[in-house]
C-alpha cells in the first residue's frame, strides 16, 4: 500500500521510501530518509505516541511543506441526488460559517502548536488532481500564510 502523497513527491522528482507505517518512525531516527512529512492533524498526536521508543525523534519547528490536498465523499453512481444534497449542504455550511466552526474544533489545536506563523512555507503543486479541482474557490482549502 502507498500513501496518495508518495506519488505526487514521485511526481515531482522526490525519492520515496516505503516501509511500513510503525517502522517509519524509528527509520526516521536511523536517518534512512530525509523526512517523514506528516499533516497538521497527525504529527503532533503521532509525535507523543512514538517519542518513548525513538527518543531522537524531532518535529522540524522552521519548515512546513504544502499542496493541496482534498477529501472527496464518494457516491454510487445512481446516487446523484444524495451527492448534490450533500455538496449542497456543505456549501451552506461554508456559507453559514458552521463548516469552519467544526474545522477550527478539530484543527486549531494542531494549526497552534505548529506555529505557522514563523514557518517558511515551501509550497508544492500538486498536478495529480483532477482537472476540475476547484483550486480558485479559497473557501474549500486551508491556506497555512492566512491567519
């Protein structure tokens, strides 16, 4: 299995290393790659489980990489109805600010701890979306340079 994200470092002319997720904590400490590059919403929960045992384990405090990265729902084809309702309803919810009540809940904590504000960010396109991704909508994405 690989993650999403391996392909598009590929992509863009990166060596990847695979391994099973728990080996790449300690491979990481035994300096057999780079980085491990982590979300916002894994490495700091990933960082607490896995410190004991790899006690060299660091998260870089200077860096952050970004590109954008969706999550899509997935529908049955004859199910049109129900994924318009639900796209609809997410719109409302964006529309309302009750879709960003629920993000900043379950992110803020993460996006405090990782101090973006004193971060270089090194921004990576992502070419592996499909064409139709609604890049110019900001409402659906997460910019790391906006308060």
């Amino acid at each position: 299995m690989s993650w999403g994200d391996s392909l598009l470092y590929e992509a863009l002319g990166m060596q990847v290393t695979r391994a099973k997720y728990g080996n790449l904590f300690a491979m990481t400490t035994l300096k057999r790659f780079d980085i491990f590059p982590r979300g916002i919403n894994e490495i700091f929960a990933e960082f607490e489980v896995n410190k004991a045992d790899n006690p060299d384990l660091t998260i870089e405090k200077n860096l952050l990489i970004y590109y954008p990265w969706p999550y899509y729902f997935f529908f049955h084809k004859q199910d049109e109805a129900r994924a318009r309702r639900v796209e609809m309803g997410l719109r409302k919810m964006i529309k309302d600010g009750s879709f960003d009540a629920i993000f900043h809940k379950y992110n803020d904590r993460a996006i405090e701890q990782a101090n973006l504000k004193n971060r270089r960010i090194i921004r990576l396109k992502n070419m592996l979306l499909p064409k139709d991704t609604p890049l110019h909508e900001s409402s659906l994405w997460f910019d790391p340079a906006l308060p």
